[in-house]
C-alpha cells in the first residue's frame, strides 16, 4: 500500500537556520505530494503541493520539488522564524486508489521549534 | 468565512457511553472525511463521503459510524466508546483542483476516554 516517511524529529533551529525536513513516499500509482502545517491548537493548512515530476510547490519561503526518480518531497527553507514553530506533515494522494476524493495518506510529523 | 467546524473542541468521556462529534462546512464541497492523528502515526483516515447518503470505509472505521443527511453536515459517531478511541480527531472537506484534491481541515476535536 501507499506510505509516507518523515525524518524523525524534533527538529530544533535558532532563528535564520537552514531548513530541511525529509520526505519519501511509495505509492502504486503516480502521487500528487503535499506538505500541510499544524500550528499549535489548530488544524492542518495546506502549506504547498506538487502533482507532476520535477514540479516545486513554493508558498512563505518554503519549498520542495516532486523527485520521482527518488520517490522524495523534502521541504526547505532558507531562513526559518520563530513563527515556523509547528507540525509539519508530507502526504500524498494516490489516484490509482480509484474514487478515493483526495484521501491523503499521511507521514507521522515532524515537530519543528526555533529559537530566537 | 469559508470554513469547516466542528464541535466539542474537548471531549472527556467513560466507555460505552455513545457520543457524536459534529462537522459542518460551508464551503459546498461534496466530499468530506474524518481522520484520528495519534503520536508517531500521523493522520489515518476514518471514513468519507463522496456525497449525501454516500459513505464508504477508510483505513480505521472500526468503532465509528458516519451519516451525511445534508451536503454541509458530516457527524462521527462513537456507539460505545472504548479507552483506544483517544484521539485527536479532524474533519475535513475537499476540493478538486485540477488534477488533484485539496483538503480544508477543521480545527480539531480531541477526544479522551476513561
């Protein structure tokens, strides 16, 4: 079946640090990728997508491009605030699942802090 | 403001006392789901509905029941409440966008059963 992986966290930064959180998927049919952000308290937030190879979804300083090649979607960012301090989640949305209307299988977490 | 619901925030209950969580949205979006998010296992999905009086299984249904009488509304059920049903729990509604779905989540429901 699909998965997702995340790197395992937390992950701790001071404020300005370089981002990256990894993320590998297996999946039977050709994934859209995403990446979703859980302030504390809230729901999740779409954060950025992709849905075809080689495609980079962007969106706040964040990035990360579709590497079907190495099943991989890792999320950068070149400058993390205090602000960033949250959940991020990778998913996928497998349509080889047929009538499944966007189910997202989700990696576990990673939990983000950064210091000022 | 477009946005899904969801009622309680916080829920403390015992076994087997049946409970309902409620989800509403107002964005007109057809197909909606439920999800859990436990440590270390991210977000599973429930149940979803494609449309009103359309519902069909995800990864966890067991324990859950669903209904969607009404395109806006898609409550959870918990007949009989047991201590493993501790969760945080979101709703959510969806949307295609080209080729793909978006999904709007509400902002949670959690759950602790004693």
């Amino acid at each position: 079946g699909d998965s997702v992986t995340q790197m395992e966290g937390p992950v701790t930064l001071s404020e300005e640090a370089f981002l990256t959180i990894n993320c590998t998927y297996t999946a039977t049919g050709y994934p859209s990728l995403f990446w979703y952000v859980q302030y504390p308290g809230e729901g999740l937030q779409l954060l950025l997508k992709a849905t075809k190879a080689d495609d980079k979804g962007s969106n706040k300083g964040f990035e990360a491009t579709y590497r079907k090649e190495t099943t991989s979607f890792h999320l950068e960012k070149g400058s993390v605030q205090v602000s960033d301090s949250a959940v991020y989640f990778c998913a996928l949305s497998d349509p080889a699942r047929g009538t499944s209307y966007g189910k997202l299988t989700f990696g576990q977490g990673t939990i983000l802090t950064v210091h000022p | 403001e477009a946005q899904v619901t969801q009622n309680p925030r916080y829920l403390i209950t015992v076994t087997g006392k049946k409970l309902t969580v409620t989800c509403s949205q107002n964005m007109n979006h057809e197909y909606m789901s439920w999800y859990r998010q436990d440590p270390g296992l991210g977000l599973r999905q429930i149940y979803y509905s494609m449309n009103v009086e359309v519902t069909d299984k995800g990864d966890v249904p067991e324990g859950y029941k669903v209904s969607r009488k009404e395109k806006r509304n898609f409550p959870l059920i918990l007949e009989s409440p047991s201590p493993n049903q501790t969760s945080l729990y979101f709703c959510a509604s969806s949307l295609q966008v080209g080729p793909t779905y978006e999904q709007y989540f509400g902002p949670g429901t959690r759950l602790t059963v004693t």
